[in-house]
DNA sequence: ACGATGACAAACA
DNA sequence: TTGTTTGCCATCG
C-alpha cells in the first residue's frame, strides 16, 4: 500500500522530522504544492498506523500547535511522546510551538 | 460500485 | 471581527 502519492509523500517529510521538532499538516501540503491538501495530510496521519515504517506522527501538529490528533494515539501517549523529545505540551498544545516549528519548506531549503 | 467521512487550513460573507 | 463554506484524497460502510 505505500505509494499512495500524497499519502507516501507525507509520510517521507514527516519521517524527516528532526527530533525535538514539530511541524504541522498545512506546512506539509504547502511542501507537497498544495496548502488545500493540508486536510489529506491529516487524513494521512490517521492511515500512518498502517504505513512501513510508521511515521511520528506525535511530531505533526495543527496550525494552532495543537495536538488534535493525540485522541487517535490513545490517550495521552502523543503528549508523553512529544515531552519525551523534550517539547513541552500544555493543554494539549504545543509550547515554544514557533520556536520549535519545522518546515520542510525551509528547513530541506528546496 | 457508490456515498459518506475524516488528525486542517484558508478564503469568503 | 467571527462564522461559515470549500478543497483535497484515501479508506470505511
């Protein structure tokens, strides 16, 4: 099932997620060329439990820095996750959220 | 095989 | 200014 197009490629940039870093779903569709795709890149973050090899989707936050996706984890694993990398996560968001964001777009400097 | 849905984000009124 | 609507692609029923 990889190859999926969008979905694959989603998974390559969010595997390229520096630890301690954090980037979110429309940062990510605007790398792939399409911001209005940001929905299929949350979408895809759903279907990562099924991708080889699994993709840290705990890195992947919405624009707000919130962790919107941490239900789908189970509980409170993508907040234990995140301190685990040592990003702090208070209320379910994301603090420090710009200073610790990761865009493809500038950090890979395409 | 078809229809509905789902971890978002930006544009429009 | 806030609230609502549209765009996107794959998976589930």
């Amino acid at each position: 099932m990889p190859q999926n197009n969008f979905y694959d490629d989603v998974y390559q940039v969010v595997r390229l997620i520096p630890s301690g870093r954090v980037t979110s779903y429309g940062a990510i569709a605007a790398y792939l060329g399409s911001k209005q795709s940001s929905r299929v890149v949350g979408y895809a973050m759903m279907a990562c439990g099924t991708a080889q090899p699994p993709v840290p989707a705990h890195r992947v936050v919405n624009r707000q820095g919130l962790l919107t996706g941490k239900f789908h984890f189970g509980g409170d694993t993508m907040e234990q996750l995140l301190a685990h990398e040592g990003i702090k996560v208070i209320d379910n968001q994301v603090q420090n959220f710009k200073e610790i964001f990761w865009d493809p777009a500038t950090e890979l400097n395409l």
